[in-house]
C-alpha cells in the first residue's frame, strides 16, 4: 500500500486589499516632488491581490476592497486538504508495521490528522475487520515486552489505561502471575549482581527497588530475604 502525505496549507492572517481602477477617470499627472515624496510607498506582489507596505493612494479613481472571500477560499482549501479515508488508513497501517497499538491508542494518534472523530472510527472499525488491530494481540505484546523488567502489577496498570477487554486483562494476569517470582529473581540478579544484603539500608534499598518495578511484596520478600533461589 502506497503512504500518502498531505502537509495542511499554513494559515496566512495578512490582509489583502483588491485594487479597482476606473478606466473612466483619467489619471493625473504627478509632479516629480510628489514623487520624490512617495518613493518609499511601495506593493509587494503582482496580478489581483497585493500586499500593501504603506498607505493606499489618495486616487479617486481607485476603490479599496476588503475581499473577505478570499479567507473563505483559504478554508475550502483546507477543508480539501484533509486527509481522506484512504491517506488516513494507510497513515494507521503505517504505524500498526512498527508495533501494536490499542485501539484507544491508534485512535488518539489518528485524530489530529482526521477530518472528523466519525472519520476514526470508520478507519478503525475495517482494521478491526481485516485484523491489522487487535486489542487482545495488542495485550499479549505489550505484556510479553514489559514483563522481563516489571512486575505483574505495574504491567496490569499500564493496560488498564487502554481500557482493554476485561477478559483479555484477566487472562494475562493469570499468565504473569505464575512466572512473578523468576521474573522478580531476574531483575534482582540483574540490578545487584547477586550479592545480598548485609545491612538494614541495603536490604530497605533492595526492597524499594523491586517494589518501584511493580512486583508484588511477598514476592519481593523472598528474592531479597534469598528465600528464593533459581
């Protein structure tokens, strides 16, 4: 699938001026001190819409016209520049190659670059469909990932933000807790080399560390006490 990306048009808030000159009326001549004196007026730009530098010119002649149509035009533009359903499924596809995304996730980062919240949710409901996003692989992974450095709990709470199915949560609890203390083992064996505690401050900092990576206290009191070994 082609990636498709579109860059909106910045908006510009200068004020333009269209310039009317009646072929009616003839031009006066200007004498060259007049001139002189309006050398520094100046415009910027050619063709219908100039911005101005200075001050409009005292001609009769010429009839100043505020074109506020032309900040309707800008929106139009705008407006077709969004990202249509296509654009917006490929930029979702994009992201999903890297890794799983939640649905609330992909949701989130789909939005800005939607033309409406209704536009998301038709984009999500085909990934679904075609089993490019999968809520339930999304948890597998996600703990999978995370659980060689955290604890079952920490882990539960980071999904729980996703708000995921409460099956597919219970399931992976279920899962995580049967390996809780290996991993627990692991992670301290990694941090501290293997080497117990010989005072009340090490055994405290041993604790608050296992703890802080969301494994549960009486797992914690086992590794660090050498209740357990591998």
């Amino acid at each position: 699938m082609n990636r498709h990306y579109f860059n909106d048009l910045d908006d510009d808030n200068d004020d333009f001026e269209t310039v009317r000159v009646s072929k009616s009326s003839p031009v006066p001549e200007v004498s060259s001190a007049a001139k002189a004196g309006r050398s520094g007026d100046s415009f910027q730009g050619k063709g219908l819409f100039t911005r101005k530098n200075s001050q409009p010119p005292h001609n009769n002649s010429q009839e100043t016209v505020r074109t506020s149509d032309l900040q309707k035009t800008k929106k139009a533009t705008q407006a077709a520049n969004k990202k249509t359903g296509l654009s917006l499924l490929a930029r979702a596809v994009n992201l999903l190659s890297h890794r799983e995304h939640s649905e609330l996730e992909l949701g989130r980062k789909l939005l800005p670059h939607a033309a409406s919240p209704e536009e998301v949710e038709q984009v999500l409901e085909r990934l679904k469909k075609e089993n490019w996003q999968s809520n339930q692989r999304f948890t597998q992974v996600f703990a999978q990932q995370k659980s060689s450095k955290w604890g079952t709990a920490k882990i539960l709470q980071e999904l729980k933000q996703h708000k995921l199915n409460a099956e597919d949560i219970s399931n992976i609890k279920e899962e995580l807790e049967q390996t809780e203390q290996q991993r627990a083992y692991e992670v301290w064996l990694k941090k501290f080399r293997g080497v117990k505690y010989e005072t009340p401050q090490e055994y405290a900092r041993q604790m608050r560390f296992l703890l802080s990576r969301g494994f549960s206290s009486d797992v914690v009191r086992k590794i660090v006490g050498g209740e357990f070994e591998d």
